[in-house]
C-alpha cells in the first residue's frame, strides 16, 4: 500500500507540470512550474529506498532550492491572487458552528430553566479568506529529512505498522 502511494505522488509530480504550465499569466506561471519541478525532485530524492552520501547531500540541496521556491511563491504568487475556502469546508464549519450553537442553547436551557437568549447561528455564511502559511510544521520539517536519513536510513525502513501490530497482540482492552 505504501508503495503504491508512493507511485501515485510520484507520477502525480510528474504529470502536474503540463497540467498547470499556463495557467496563470507570466511570472507566476514560472513560479508554479518551478515550484513543482522543485517538489518533485525533493519528492523523488526524499522517497529513495537507498541512499548513499551524495544522494542526501543532494536532497539537503534540493531542499534549499524548494524553501527558495517555496518563498518566492509566497511572496509573488500568493499576494496577487485572493483564494477562499472550499465550499466543503464552509459547510463543516456551518455544521460545527451550529453545533455549538444548539450545545450552549441545550445548556442555557437546562439551567436557566426553559429560557433561553443563544444566538440562533442562521445567518448566511460567507466564505473565508484562506491564506498560504509557510509558518506551518510541514514546510518546516522538510529540512530534517536528511538528517533523519542519515540517523535512521531512508524513509521507507521504518514504519509505525510494526507498533501496532504488537498493541492487538499484547495490549487488552
């Protein structure tokens, strides 16, 4: 299973190149197509099933020029064009907001004995700006990927599988 997981981002970074190259206008056109090319190559370097000492000096390269890459797009790409939350999202936040709504009127109910004044939550919802974090734990990490490979070999040796296949067998509820 991981390996055909594996194979889909792999010839998923592969096949994005042609599909967004034209997309936007000019400049950021370059940064998107760049941007990609840089995750694949991480992506390819990062999932090796052997590494030798030139390969992950190579991913720690590679790995400089994607957080180059992915600054730039931050800085050019993401200021110009405005992007919004997708329309699944602003219905789990409908359905959470009203959630909560009907708990606190559930509870001021209860203990106010019948009355209530909770807001009802019906007004429209309205989507809401999403932004590109490039503060975010994941971005972050990348730079230790080759220190992990070097401390623990490459990325596809060790699994969190093994673990729990011990917890059925030796852990009762």
């Amino acid at each position: 299973m991981r390996f055909q997981r594996t194979l889909f981002y792999s010839n998923f970074f592969q096949c994005a190149i042609p599909v967004f190259d034209g997309l936007l206008e000019g400049e950021h056109n370059n940064i998107v197509v760049d941007l990609l090319f840089e995750l694949a190559t991480w992506h390819g370097l990062a999932k090796l099933r052997l590494h030798t000492e030139s390969t992950v000096r190579a991913l720690e390269t590679s790995t400089k020029r994607l957080g180059d890459a992915l600054r730039q797009f931050a800085a050019t790409t993401c200021e110009v064009y405005l992007t919004y939350e997708l329309p699944s999202e602003e219905a789990a936040r409908g359905r959470r907001t009203a959630a909560k709504v009907k708990k606190m009127h559930d509870q001021t109910t209860t203990t106010e004995g019948g009355s209530s004044t909770a807001a009802t939550g019906r007004g429209k919802p309205t989507r809401l700006v999403k932004k590109f974090n490039l503060e975010s734990y994941k971005p972050h990490a990348l730079g230790d990927y080759a220190m992990m490979i070097r401390l623990y070999g490459p990325t596809d040796g060790y699994s969190s599988q093994t673990v729990s296949t011990i917890n059925r067998y030796f852990i009762h509820d």
